[in-house]
C-alpha cells in the first residue's frame, strides 16, 4: 500500500496514493478524472490541472492506486512499514470520507514517533476534528477547494498553487521540497508542477 519515495525528500519518506480526483471529493480548481480501464483523462477543474493526475496515463500507477482504493473502502486497515520515520499521506488522492479521515487520526496517535503530514481539500473533515488532530500529523488546506471559506473562518493554514514565482505574493513563502508542509508553521505558496518542478 505505501511506496518509499526515494528521491525529492533528503530522508526515506513513504506515502500513500490513490486516484487522482475519484477519491477528492471536494476539488474544484484542479480536478482530473482518470478513467480506471482506459487512462483517458477528465479535465473537471477549469485552473489548473492535477499533476498527480499525470502518472496515471500508466496502467501499473492507476492499478496501485485502485487497488489502494477498494481496500481501504472495504475497511482493511492502514498499517504503516515499521522503517518509517516520515509519511506523506496522499502524494495522489485525498480523504475521500470522514470515517477515513478519522482511520489516520488513529494511525497518527498510535504511531507518535513518526511525522505524518499531508494536504487536503477535504476540508470539512478536518474542521470537525479540529480539536482531536495529534501534535505529529500538519495538515495543510490546499486552496482550489468547494470549501475554501472554512480557512479563513477556522485559520486554518494553507498552500495555494502560482503559475510562476513572479506571481507569488512578496509576503509568502513558497515551498518547493515540502519543509512548510511539514512543519506546519505558516500558509505558502506553491508552484504550478506542470509549470516547473518543485526541486530547483
């Protein structure tokens, strides 16, 4: 179910993926629908297009993801390698329900020595659990969401997506190796992936 990432990060990182848009049920910007048989893209979000999205033109991505998909909907439960120090929850999908949502609540608690992290724009789940979210998981809200008002109402911290440096506000940072996210200090920006790669 989890994959290592061994490169982008300086430190092994595993995370977990699943189908692009199929499982964000509250994207909007940049929602992309990938059909599962035929990898034939839906471009839903009319800003920017989901660059997870991309690696599912590959059968083996799509099938990882799906398969991913369908256990954790049939409630098997999320047990993490026992090496990892780090995860990234979703490089690809999102919490596609607040009883999933609640399942890496648990994880997290019950895993304290390890760093979770991960952006969502299942905001919703996360303001009803608000005051349960344990110390060693940040959660980043990621603009572009149909419930982009519950940011600023909860202050919550976000990243939102530029097509360039130039566009990004002087004020805001931006980060392009995930130490924001994962330190979870402040809200800041994002480049556009299918602009320019995050890694300079």
């Amino acid at each position: 179910m989890f994959r290592l990432r061994k490169t982008f990060y300086p430190f092994p990182v595993y995370e977990i993926n699943l189908p692009a848009g199929h499982t964000c049920p509250f994207a909007k910007d940049c929602k992309v629908l990938v059909d599962r048989y035929t990898g034939k893209f839906d471009v839903v979000g009319k800003k920017f297009r989901c660059y997870a999205s991309s690696a599912e033109r590959f059968p083996s991505v799509r099938n990882h993801r799906w398969d991913n998909f369908e256990r954790l909907k049939n409630g098997e439960p999320i047990i993490i390698p026992d090496t990892a120090t780090h995860i990234r929850i979703h490089g690809s999908g999102d919490f596609f329900s607040q009883e999933y949502f609640d399942s890496w609540l648990s994880v997290c608690k019950n895993n304290p020595k390890v760093k979770f992290w991960a952006f969502t724009k299942s905001i919703q789940y996360w303001v009803n659990r608000i005051d349960l979210i344990p110390d060693n998981l940040e959660l980043t809200a990621s603009k572009g969401s149909m419930q982009d008002e519950l940011i600023d109402r909860y202050n919550l911290n976000y990243a939102e997506v530029f097509q360039s440096e130039e566009e990004v506000p002087p004020h805001m940072p931006i980060d392009y190796d995930d130490s924001l996210a994962m330190a979870g200090e402040c809200s800041f920006a994002l480049i556009d992936n299918n602009k320019r790669r995050m890694v300079k």
